[in-house]
C-alpha cells in the first residue's frame, strides 16, 4: 500500500506519546492522552509507553472476519492485563489514546474513529469527508463553558478537571483506556474504494492548522498533503505556532504539540 508518514515531537525535551504503523491491509494512528499538570495518573509506565503498546497490539488485533471495535477492544483489555498490579487502572487520568484505525477489504475500507484524531476522506470532491468525534468538546462546552483548553493558569485546571470527571463514563466522553467498552463508543463505518481517492489520518497537532488555526480547508490540506507530503503539513503547522508563540491567536494549553499525519493514496 503506498502509505506516507510524518511525525514531530511537540518538545524535543520529551517522549513523542503519538503512535502509528501500517500492517498488510491495516493502519492505526493513536495520540497518547497525557496526565494534566497537577493530576496523577496512577501509572508507573508513562503515557508514551502505553500508546506504544495499544498501538502494536490493536495492529495485531484486527485479524480478517473480526471488526475492528472488537478488535480495539481486545487490545485494551490486553493492554491493561500488561500494567500489572502496581498501576491504578481506576484513576480516571490512568494513560489513554485516540484512535484512528482503517482496513482494506477486497472492495471497501472500513474505519474506526475514536476521539478526537481525524479521519479525512478524499472522495474526488471538493468537500471531503471528515471523520473525527467531538464529544470532547462537547464536554468542554457543558462543563467549563469553553470550546478548547485554555493556555494556562486556574482555567486550564479546572478545564482538566472538568474533563476528568467526564472521561470515559457514560454521557461524557471516550479514549482508549482501561475499559474495553471504549471500543463500543468508537464511530465506525465504511467506504467503497472505487470511490477513495486517498485518506490521511492525522492527530490533533497536525489537524490543528484547519480546525484550531483555521488557516486551510480540508481541502486545501488534502492538496497540501498530495502535493508535498505529511512532513510539509508538519512544517506549516510549527511555523504557524511559532508566529503566535504567545498564543494570543490561538489560545491553546500547548504552544507545540505532538504532531502526526499518516497517508494513503491508490497507486496511479
């Protein structure tokens, strides 16, 4: 499959909690979902070790006649089997990750979107189609009457804790923790490959130039993507966030964040 893919640390000083590889007829995107500061995570392994292993194992887990919510929730619960007995699993900011997950079947591509990473899917039109799950935001709105996380201070805490407090319960909102009931959460569906032009899967420090800075379409990404690669998509994005470095533009809770985008298109 003629994949490409790009990945950026949001700090040099610190593990790249972004995971992605492709398999024979699969790929998989997470972005690890970092402990805010000021919380505890239970965990003694680290958000990037854990996204690591979600990833490789829900590579593994999504074997041909089985869908890839059960495979996602295998993985999870496989995952947590691996923390042992010195992790505290119920501790609601105990590591977890978006997912974007795709497969290749003979005629369609199935998809699995969980959180808020992003599935966009060139159709051949000028609207692409944009799979991602904003419930997240949906949970900021209600709870610390914001659309995104402010960058500092009091605010950002309590929108983290808000955010605590409706991670992965019902009514809130879902990543890829300890419970395998996430996999249920997960937005999944299909598209025929007649019709696919080209995917690319990306976390949200490399969607951020269209849906934080607004500064492309998802078309006009697409053709970024097509024309110059996942690294030139990366590339915008940094010098974006480095023309607003006090992020008086863009007001976010980090300046530079982990930023992966992995693309697919037929072979031409």
């Amino acid at each position: 499959m003629p994949y490409r893919l790009a990945t950026d640390p949001g700090r040099p000083d610190r593990a790249n909690e972004d995971f992605a590889a492709v398999g024979t007829d699969t790929a998989v995107l997470l972005d690890g979902a970092g402990t805010p500061q000021g919380f505890e995570s239970g965990c003694v392994h680290g958000v990037a070790w854990y996204t690591r292993t979600l990833g490789a194992l829900l590579l593994a887990e999504t074997t041909p006649g089985r869908s890839l919510a059960c495979g996602l929730a295998s993985a999870i619960k496989t995952a947590s089997s691996l923390h042992g007995d010195s992790c505290d699993l119920d501790n609601p900011n105990t590591p977890s990750a978006t997912v974007v997950a795709v497969r290749f079947t003979a005629d369609r591509l199935e998809y699995l979107v969980l959180s808020d990473s992003v599935l966009v899917l060139d159709l051949g039109g000028s609207d692409p189609v944009v799979v991602t799950d904003g419930r997240i935001g949906d949970v900021g709105r209600e709870s610390a009457g914001r659309d995104s996380a402010p960058a500092s201070g009091p605010a950002l805490h309590g929108w983290d804790a808000a955010l605590t407090e409706r991670r992965n319960v019902p009514g809130g909102f879902w990543t890829a923790g300890a419970d395998p009931h996430a996999a249920c959460e997960a937005l999944t569906g299909s598209v025929a490959l007649a019709d696919l032009a080209g995917l690319a899967m990306l976390t949200d420090g490399a969607s951020r130039l269209t849906d934080t800075f607004g500064l492309a379409t998802w078309r006009t990404m697409l053709d970024l993507l097509w024309a110059d690669g996942p690294h030139a998509l990366i590339a915008r994005v940094r010098d974006a966030e480095r023309a607003d470095a006090d992020g008086k533009r863009w007001p976010r809770s980090k300046n530079h964040d982990d930023a992966t985008a992995l693309t697919w298109r037929p072979t031409v």
